[in-house]
C-alpha cells in the first residue's frame, strides 16, 4: 500500500475530533449522576488498553488494513468474513451517527426542514470529501480543529463569565457508591468513543511515521479524555442531574442559559457550528474506511462508483434504522455496546493479537 503523507499533528487532529463526535454534546456517564465525570475520567485508562492493542496488531503488518490482515491472521475465508462484517460495521455506526447529527439539527435550527433533506445534504457533501481523499481530508481536519478548540474554549469563558457554574451540583461525591459508575463505565463508555478507535486500523498504514503511533495515539487519548472529563463537569454544574438527564443534548441547552449583560447570549449557532464540523469529520471516517475495506476486500480499483454506493446506503440506513429518535437512543444504549461494539471493538481484536502471539510462538519452536 502506497504510503500518504499523514504526520504526527495531522494523526492527533482527526483522533480527537473523532473522538470527540458526538461524545461532546450527548449526556456521557448520566446514570451516574453526579458522579458522571468520574466514568469520563476513568474511561481513558480503558481506551489506551484497547488502543495498544490496535496498535500492536498495526505492527505485526505495517503495510495493510485490519480486513487484509484479517485474512493473513485467519485465513482466506474467515477471514474474508469477518473483514466483510467489519465493512458492515463501519457503515452501520456512520449512519448512526449521521442520524445523531440530523436529529440534533432538526431539534434546534432546521426544525421545520425534514430529516430526509438535512441527510441528503450532508451525505452529499461527505460523498465530495471522500472523492478528495484522505490525505486532503487530514489537511482540512486540522482547520477544523483550531475552530473547534477555539470555540469550546470561548463557550467555556462565557459560562464562567456568566456565573453558570454551580458547583454544589456535584456533591455528593461517590453518594451511590462505584456500582452506578462501574454500570455507566462497562462497556458504553469504553466502546464510545475509545473503542471505535479501531477504525484507525483502516488508516494507520497510511501514516507517514509509524514510530509515533503509540506517542501521538496516547496523547490524543489521554486529552479527550480529560476534556470530556471537564466538558462533564461543566454540564453537571450548570444543569445540574435532573435537567441532564431529562435533555436529549445538554451542551444545546446549557448554551442557550448564557446571558452576559443581555447582549452575549443566543449562542445556539456556535454548538451548531461544531455539530457540522464534528458530524462531517467522524462520519467521513467510517465512510473512508468502509470504502477503503470494500475496494481492499473485492479487489476494486477506487471509483466514484463504489463512493457513491456506500454513501447511498450510509444515508438510507441513517433514515431507516429508527423509527423516532428515542428508538435510536435506546438502541445506541442497550443494544449496540453488546451485540457490535464488544464483539468487533474488544474480542475481535484481541482474539486477533493472540493467534498472531501463538503463530509466533509456534514458528520459534525448531523442528
């Protein structure tokens, strides 16, 4: 595989923005209450495990994605079949996610504008980053992450500038006990959005220095980890549990309290803003890498045919996975974390490392 000129910043860029998702807006850790920030200020420790592993398996075969060494770990046939419900996967949580960012979009600015049009919009632009490329796609990532950070950190001046913050919200400490956070914890908050980093095993080939993976990934990590924790906080203080965990998207509503002298206030735009630039960012990642998977898989060259035909099935699957939005939630909640996100996050992965551990062993026997 040709490598692409993705560098150290350009990598940590499109993890955190990746991670960030939808992760940033929804209600992580809720049924924990206020002890919600500590299921995000635990929940890294468990994304570097599985990130490691990620990367290890990376090493073993530097030069291919996860659906070829699949096939060399597991033979032509298994193999083939578990890269195929990997390309499956990756478009089944893009559409996920698309219907995430749709459903917050008709919620707030475009609700008199149908689900259908907002989907077929974005989809349509997706379809035009994909065509670009990667490497272009990483390029624009890193613009967009400067307008993120700058706008959360402005956002995040105003609540305190407006007197938001309560922090008596967040006591008392530990009140429950761990059940509630150990519940919270395993698996939803180690598979979102830690675990979905195994669709990098789809991009680490093309990473121009594969010596700072382990550096630039833990890094990455480790911030999202800590801002998520923060961005928790923040919400817990200025919603406080019941508000929380009664609001589809709590950033919506706590920015919609900010009120500086009656004239810095309305501020919905900027969460707008950043539900666009992170909705495009993760769901163009699925879609890269599902194309990627699908050429790789049935030997296709790249064409406008197979973008479109993922595309197209990332949008209908986004309008008809659920039939309302709080069918999806519960979905996205109790479902999926078992039945995909464990299997193909977790058990895949390490069940890959082992029988390439064990390959290596067997070959260091003499005969």
């Amino acid at each position: 595989m040709s490598k692409i000129k993705i560098d150290g910043i350009q990598l940590f860029c499109i993890m955190v923005l990746f991670m960030f998702g939808t992760a940033v807006f929804l209600d992580l850790g809720s049924g924990a209450k206020q002890d919600a920030w500590i299921v995000t200020l635990i929940s890294p420790f468990a994304g570097l495990i599985l990130f490691t592993v990620y990367v290890q398996l990376h090493k073993r075969f530097p030069d291919l994605p996860l659906t070829e060494y699949v096939r060399k770990i597991w033979g032509k046939y298994i193999g083939g079949i578990i890269g195929y419900f990997y390309i499956i996967y990756f478009i089944y949580i893009a559409s996920r996610v698309l219907r995430d960012f749709e459903e917050l979009l008709i919620s707030a600015p475009y609700n008199n504008t149908s689900i259908i049009t907002i989907g077929i919009c974005m989809t349509f632009v997706l379809i035009y980053s994909v065509n670009l490329g990667i490497e272009v796609f990483t390029r624009a990532a890193c613009i967009c992450f400067i307008m993120v950070a700058f706008t959360l950190f402005i956002l995040n001046i105003f609540y305190v500038i407006g007197d938001l913050i309560h922090f008596e919200n967040v006591k008392p400490i530990l009140a429950d006990g761990w059940k509630p956070i150990l519940k919270e914890l395993i698996p939803l908050n180690i598979t979102v959005p830690y675990g979905e980093l195994i669709i990098l095993s789809m991009i680490f080939p093309y990473i121009n220095k594969q010596t700072k993976l382990i550096k630039v990934g833990s890094m990455a990590v480790v911030f999202v980890g800590l801002y998520l924790t923060l961005n928790t906080l923040l919400l817990i203080c200025i919603l406080g549990t019941d508000v929380q965990s009664r609001s589809a998207f709590p950033a919506l509503t706590a920015v919609s309290y900010i009120n500086i002298a009656g004239f810095i206030q309305r501020l919905d735009t900027f969460v707008i803003l950043l539900v666009v630039i992170l909705a495009f960012i993760k769901v163009s990642i699925f879609f890269f890498c599902a194309v990627i998977g699908m050429n790789n898989l049935f030997k296709l060259k790249p064409s406008l045919f197979s973008t479109y035909f993922v595309g197209a099935i990332i949008y209908i699957s986004s309008i008809i996975i659920a039939p309302s939005y709080q069918n999806h939630l519960d979905e996205g909640l109790k479902k999926v974390p078992y039945l995909l996100h464990i299997p193909f996050q977790i058990v895949i992965p390490a069940l890959l490392l082992i029988t390439v551990f064990i390959k290596g062993k067997i070959k260091q026997v003499p005969s």
